[in-house]
C-alpha cells in the first residue's frame, strides 16, 4: 500500500513538472516587428534587414507589420504594440518619439511608457528640402522668399522632433508658413507635384530628385556627404541640434533571456554589409547603440524638446 502511494505521488510530481520540461525555448512562432512607417522608407527597409536576421538565425519566421500614420499622435503602431504581450513575440521599430513624449499626448496606451529601449540601430539623414523651381537655396532665402509669398510646409507629423525643431527654426530666422499638413509619405512627388513648397524628410527619398530639389539644411551638426553644400542646421542655430532615429524597443516586463536574444540579433544585423551599403549609400547612420546609450539620447531628446517647445511659445 505504501508502494502505491508513494507511486501515486511520484506521478503527479512528473505529471506537474512536465509542461516546465517541456516548454519550448524562445522563439517558437512567428515574430512581427512593427514599423510605424508606410513600406519604403529608411526605417522599413533596414527592420526587414533584422527581420531577415531574427529568421536566419531563430529559424522562425519574421516580418515588418506596417503601421503608419499620426507622427504626432494618436501613434498607431505604438498603440497597438503596446496591447500585445510582453513575450518577444511583437517587437518594436520605433521611432523616438514615442520615449521622448508618447506619454504626454493623452494616449491612455502610451501612459505610463510601456516600454524600454533595446538599443538604437539607425539615425536618419534628414533635411530640409524645397522645390528647385523657387528662387532660393537656402534657409535665409526661404525667410526672406517666404515674407511676400505663400509657403507650404509639409513634414511626418505636427509634434516629431525634427517638425519641431524646424517650427523653431522658421521662428528664429523669420520663416513664414502660409500652411503645413502632415503625410505618411514624402518623396519627389510631393516637391514635384506642388503639394508642398518645403518639407522635412530623409534624404534617402529625395535622392532620385536630389539634382532637382534645393537641400537648405540637415538636422544634426553634421553636414551629408550628398548635400555638402547644405549646413547642418546646428551651424544656423546651435540650439536646435537634433536628429531622428529608430530603436528596437520591448515591453518593460519582457524577460532578460528574451531581451538579450533580440539584442544580438539586432547587433549582428547592424553590423552587416546590407545594412553597411544602405549606410554609404543614404548618408544614414547605421550602427547599434546600447541600451544604456539609447536612454542617455531618449533623456537629450527630452531637453532638446523643452528647449524648442520655450522657443514656440
């Protein structure tokens, strides 16, 4: 009887510990990477590389879920990122507005933050650029052009830093906008068909016009090798020394074996010759920057934004 017993009990021991034996290592179904830009820009183009690598190296399949729209809010992608759960099975491309003031914007999803950087793998080339038809090529000749004619401003988004950031500069060189429209693409078209007179974009989407189209400026403090003649806008006004970039991003309560398998892939994606030749070819800055690295530059976002918002008040 004892015996029996004791068997009893030894099997339902196994029987409880089974499903702990046997849960399947990460990953173990498809993994999505959500991008908050239509297909073709800079930042979908480079997360299909990781995407590419996550499956090359996983053995599971991945791909970009694109979802555009709302650079200043209502964030569709973070929005629905932040309602999937916190297993590693969605994965976040985002761009940095979201850390910088996603929780400030009345988007009960986004607030609190849900999330933390892994680490950053691309900083655009972004512009300032104007149609080559208008008698101008530079910052102060759009202030002064922009005195006596109607200029229409065209960008990703009201509240994206580099919008911003140009609100600021436009208010400290003299720039007036007759009107300014958010679009989830901008590329030659827009400049050609005259839907915009100036709009701030990556110079990655421009390059097939970049001969016809006028490079006024590049955020940052470092001027693009294809626009050399174009200041960096930090060179007009020091104060306003920002760029836009792109990070993995996980919920806060993913566990660490899963962050760090991301991490890795991520690392080795970046340090890739696709994702080397996309960076000669658009100027672009592509190279993986740590966790640690990404809050310090999320905490500079934050200041930089304070900055320009006491600028436009």
């Amino acid at each position: 009887m004892k015996l029996h017993i004791l068997g009893t009990v030894a099997t339902a021991a196994i029987a409880l510990l089974a499903p702990l034996s046997a849960q399947a290592e990460y990953p173990e179904k498809p993994v999505s990477f959500v991008v908050p830009w239509p297909p073709g820009d800079l930042a979908d183009i480079t997360t299909r590389i990781i995407a590419d690598e996550f499956q090359a190296t996983y053995g599971v399949a991945s791909a970009v879920l694109n979802k555009p729209g709302g650079g200043g809010g209502p964030f569709p992608g973070a929005v629905y990122f932040a309602q999937q759960p916190a297993d590693g099975y969605t994965i976040g491309a985002l761009v940095n507005a979201i850390p910088a003031f996603g929780d400030q914007v009345g988007i009960p999803q986004l607030n609190p933050n849900p999330f933390e950087p892994l680490g950053i793998y691309l900083t655009y080339p972004f512009v300032i650029a104007s149609r080559g038809d208008l008698p101008f090529d530079s910052v102060e000749g759009l202030a002064e052009y922009s005195q006596e004619n109607p200029v229409v401003f065209g960008h990703f988004g009201s509240k994206l830093l580099p919008t911003r950031a140009t609100f600021a500069l436009a208010a400290t060189t003299g720039i007036e906008f007759a009107s300014n429209a958010a679009f989830d693409a901008l590329d030659c078209n827009t400049l050609a068909s005259g839907d915009v007179d100036v709009m701030t974009v990556t110079v990655q989407t421009i390059l097939p016009c970049i001969d016809s189209v006028n490079v006024l400026a590049a955020f940052g403090d470092t001027r693009l090798p294809v626009a050399p003649d174009a200041p960096a806008v930090a060179e007009i006004v020091p104060d306003l020394n920002l760029s836009l970039w792109n990070g993995l991003f996980v919920h806060k309560d993913t566990p660490q074996d899963i962050r760090d398998k991301i991490t890795e892939v991520g690392k080795k994606a970046v340090e890739s010759q696709r994702m080397q030749d996309i960076a000669e070819q658009t100027g672009a800055l592509i190279r993986w920057k740590t966790k640690e690295e990404a809050d310090a530059q999320i905490a500079s976002d934050k200041a930089a934004l304070a900055t320009i918002e006491k600028l436009l008040q």
